[in-house]
C-alpha cells in the first residue's frame, strides 16, 4: 500500500481519505449504546471507531426489533 504526501510548511502530511458510506439518524438505542461504549468499554469503542466499525453497530442496533 502506497502513501502520498502533502507538504504543509515543514512537515509531510498523509493523504488519507474515507470511503464513501450512508449515514442514517441515531435512535435512542443507539445513543445509549455510543454512551455505554464510551463509559465502560473504551477498547471497543476506539477499535470501532479506527476500524469506521461504529456505523454497522449502530445499524444493527436500530434494525433490532423490541417487542
């Protein structure tokens, strides 16, 4: 995997971007699920958000029926 660069005054700076995704509105499972991630489970919650894995668990958090 190749990087390119950009040279911003004395450094060099990736060129990094983001696939292109769909963001939908976070319910209120989801929000809860964001805090709980934040509060208590930090690893997860980091990996997730590098890994861009956040938007799929909150996609599967709003698709889950309560009856």
């Amino acid at each position: 995997m190749k990087l390119n660069y950009t040279k911003v005054g004395d450094y060099f700076l990736p060129d990094l971007t983001i696939k292109n995704q769909t963001y939908k509105r976070i319910n209120k499972y989801g929000l809860l699920k964001l805090h709980y991630l934040k509060q208590n489970n930090k690893a997860l919650y980091t990996t997730l958000l590098m890994k861009n894995g956040l938007i799929t668990l909150f996609q599967l958090v709003m698709n889950v029926k309560i009856d």
